[in-house]
C-alpha cells in the first residue's frame, strides 16, 4: 500500500481498472487477516469460504487488468445495474480449465454441500469408524489445506499486483521493493516445494 496512485477522476478504461483495483487490493487484506484467523481458531469451513470469495477478486483483478474495457460489465448499486459478466467468463480467460476444478470444490463449503461436512469428520486410527466433531477440533490436514490456499492466494495477489501497476516497481522506495521481491521469492518457492511433492 505504499505505492502512490491518481487522485485525480478515472477517464480512461485503464484509470477505471485500476481506480477499482486500489479497493480490491486493500478489501482484500483484511479477507486475508480474517481467513488466517478462522483456520488458526479450527473454523475450517469459514477459512475455505473466504478463500473462494478472495479467489473470485483474484480472477476478477486479472480480467479487469486484461480488459480494462469491460469495467461497465460489473454491477453497480448507483446506477442500478446488474452484473453482466460471470466469474466463469473470467476465470476461462485468465486460467483456463481451472473453474471446473476449483469451482467444485470450493462451491461445497460456500453453499453448504455435503462436501462441507468433511471438516466435522473424524476417522479413528485404530478402528476405522467415522465420527462427527460436536465443537471446534483442530486437524493439522485442514489447517493445512486453508493455509496453503492462502499462501498461493497470496503469491497470485502479489504478481497481480505487478501487472495491474506495471510502474510500482519504479516507484516505491528500494526498501519496500527488496521486501516485495524477498515476499515473493518466498511464496514462490512454498508453492514449488508442493508442486514437487504432488509430481
């Protein structure tokens, strides 16, 4: 957030993206927090429903950076106009194959599928039988899945960022810009370390 933007009123599409994307860069800071602590507190569910919702600002931010001109296509409650472009329209474009997968899943928790009840099941070692959690219950499985959705969440946030303000890392002060590449790197190498695993 140290990166200085126009005051000055959105005339262009692309001055229309980006006045947009300040608020989704900074609304979704606060997902994050948020996700991050429901998953520390056993909320996995809550976690995983965040998660899709910071995923869908993800998919949208790097549409919007691509088609700066179809910013009119979102829904505004001051003009009254509704949505006429689908998250599916925009995940294709920026990812490919990629909403089947995911949608799926990530659909189970947000609209309480049978799917969402995996996070209040508990097999025992020994016997085989399933048994339902009747409160908050830490699962170092579950935990693990929020987090890494996090992490990778995180990492595509950050090249988002590159691309939606292609002129930040001239900008910002090189202390602030170390930090960003060290960040980055990071998360990088996180996200390879599970690809390698999974091979």
């Amino acid at each position: 957030q140290t990166y200085p933007t126009s005051r000055s009123a959105p005339v262009t599409p692309t001055e229309r993206f980006r006045s947009g994307a300040v608020l989704w860069f900074f609304s979704s800071i606060f997902s994050f927090s948020s996700s991050v602590a429901l998953a520390e507190r056993g909320y996995y569910t809550e976690s995983t429903i965040l998660n899709r919702s910071i995923t869908e600002l993800l998919v949208q931010i790097r549409y919007f950076s691509l088609f700066p001109q179809e910013m009119a296509k979102l829904p505004s409650l001051s003009a009254n106009n509704k949505r006429q472009i689908q998250i599916r329209t925009m995940c294709e474009k920026v990812a490919p194959g990629f909403y089947g997968m995911w949608y799926k899943f990530s659909s189970e928790f947000a609209h309480a599928g049978m799917g969402a009840h995996i996070f209040k099941i508990t097999r025992d070692d020994h016997t085989g039988v399933a048994l339902g959690d009747p409160g908050v219950v830490f699962k170092q499985d579950w935990c693990s899945c929020c987090f890494n959705e996090v992490m990778m969440l995180l990492l595509g946030f950050i090249r988002a960022f590159g691309i939606a303000f292609p002129d930040a890392r001239t900008v910002i002060n090189s202390s602030a810009l170390a930090e960003w590449k060290r960040v980055e790197t990071l998360l990088d190498d996180f996200t390879d370390s599970h690809m390698t695993l999974i091979r």
